[in-house]
C-alpha cells in the first residue's frame, strides 16, 4: 500500500528522526498537525499496547516547527493495566520547539452511551465547490487538503459569528487512522476569519485533543469528506479561544479540539 504524504510527512524513523519539508508550512513554521500526528505516532509505538488507543492528546507549541531535521522522541509517564500516560518531544537544533503529553486507553465495559453533539445540518460535499486556500495565498500546507466551506460562514466576510464550517478530505485518499485524523482536525482554518475583513497573521499556543473512538472507522470511503466545524467564542487582549469538532462522513462525531491562538498583528 502505498503511503500518503501526510504519513510520509509525520513517521519518524526507528531512531526518531524526521525532516519536516517546507511544502508544510503555515507562515514561518510547519502547521501543527505536522508535530500533532509525528508526536502521536512516537508515543504509539513507543508504548506498544494497540489495545490502548489515543483519547487525548495536549500539545504546546514553543516555537516555530523549521523546514530541516528535528529529533522525535517519546516515553511513558506511567502505563497503567488500561490506561497510559506519555510524553514526546522534538528537538530542532538543540531546542524544543514542540511538546506533548497524550493518555491512551482500552475500552471499558458500561452499560451507557450517547451523543448529545449530532452533526450540523449544512449542505453536503457534492455540491459545494472545492477551494484551491493554496491558490488564493492561504498557508503552503493546504495544497495536501480538498477544502469546500459551507455557504453561511464565509471567511474575510467581517461576519458577526466567528465560526467557520468545512467539509474537508486528504487529497491523496488515505485510510483515516489516528495520526491522519488528527491532521485533519488542526488543518481547518480558525473561525476568527469569518468576522475578519483582511488575513491578519496568527499562531497556535497550544490545543489539546481527543478522540471519541478508535480509527480507522469501517465502512468509510478514504475518498469521502469529514466536516470540520470551528467555532471562536472568545477574542480578548490578543489571544483566542477556539473548539473544534471533526465529523465522519456519516456523521459521528470523531474528535474535538480546544486551541489557544495568538493574534499577531
């Protein structure tokens, strides 16, 4: 099989080597979800139990992720009889610029469940027009990504709502596991652009992650589009509060993640 560039851009080797390509970059540095799914893969198979999947995973971005070398390194904090606890880190010329703690766990027996988040009612992939963000001066990165933004949040419109709604695929087909998954909910731009006029520069301080089931799904086309809805509440003395959630094509509801963003300038 052959592998995606996402995956060709997020293994590290045995040795925890990676070169991470300008091809990805947002602004000076890589988009978070290169970091998010290279750090989710260490601490995977650095932990060795498939049994225990990701359910949550906290990254700080300490500064930017540069084109060129870095060293990708995981171990556990503590590995308990269902849960584990783990740190990762990488290094880029003697600094890091990235770190991350993640818990992963087995299922548990228990008589409940529910979903009190059903998926937005918006008008499905194919019959939305596919957005080149690359092409109309948005981040390198996006080129690697199929983008259709749902007609009622349209970014630079100076809306009165920060939020922001996407169905959004890998170009290149892959199968969504975790680390795919997890580079699909950092690839959706920020909902702060729909009540904006003019981009204005911004960067990740830190988002924390989790996952409410284990990946791949069954049944799910690697073709098909997931939606990523972002919603800002809270904008005050240059820093943003943002959610996300990433639904499956057929609606459930994946993962969410809670971001902190600088607004620069």
């Amino acid at each position: 099989m052959t592998s995606s560039a996402f995956a060709l851009a997020t293994t590290p080797t045995l040795a925890g080597d990676l070169s991470v390509a300008a091809e990805w970059s947002q602004g000076r540095g890589a988009y978070g979800g290169v970091a998010a799914a290279a750090m989710a893969r260490a601490m995977s198979d650095r932990l060795e139990r498939p049994e225990c999947v990701l359910r949550s995973l906290t990254v700080h971005c300490c500064a930017p992720l540069l084109p060129g070398p870095v060293q990708v390194s995981a171990e556990p904090i503590r590995v308990g009889s269902r849960v584990a606890h783990m740190r990762s880190e990488i290094v880029q010329e003697g600094i890091v610029v990235v770190h991350a703690t993640a818990s992963f766990a087995a299922a548990r027996t228990f008589e409940m469940a529910w979903n009190e988040r059903p998926m937005p009612v918006v008008p499905g992939p194919e019959i939305l027009p596919s957005i080149d963000v690359a092409l109309a001066n948005g981040p390198q990165f996006t080129q690697f990504f199929d983008y259709r933004f749902c007609p009622d949040h349209i970014p630079m419109s100076g809306g009165d709502s920060a939020r922001v709604q996407i169905w959004i695929r890998h170009k290149d087909g892959p199968v969504v596991d975790v680390p795919h998954a997890v580079g699909l909910l950092d690839a959706g731009p920020p909902g702060i652009i729909t009540r904006l006029t003019e981009m204005r520069p911004m960067a990740s301080v830190d988002f924390r992650m989790q996952l409410f089931m284990p990946l791949p799904l069954e049944g799910v086309d690697p073709n098909d589009h997931w939606l990523f809805d972002a919603h800002s509440r809270i904008l005050g003395e240059g820093y943003a509060e943002q959610i996300m959630w990433l639904y499956a094509p057929d609606g459930r509801p994946v993962g969410t993640t809670q971001q902190l963003i600088a607004v620069l300038g």
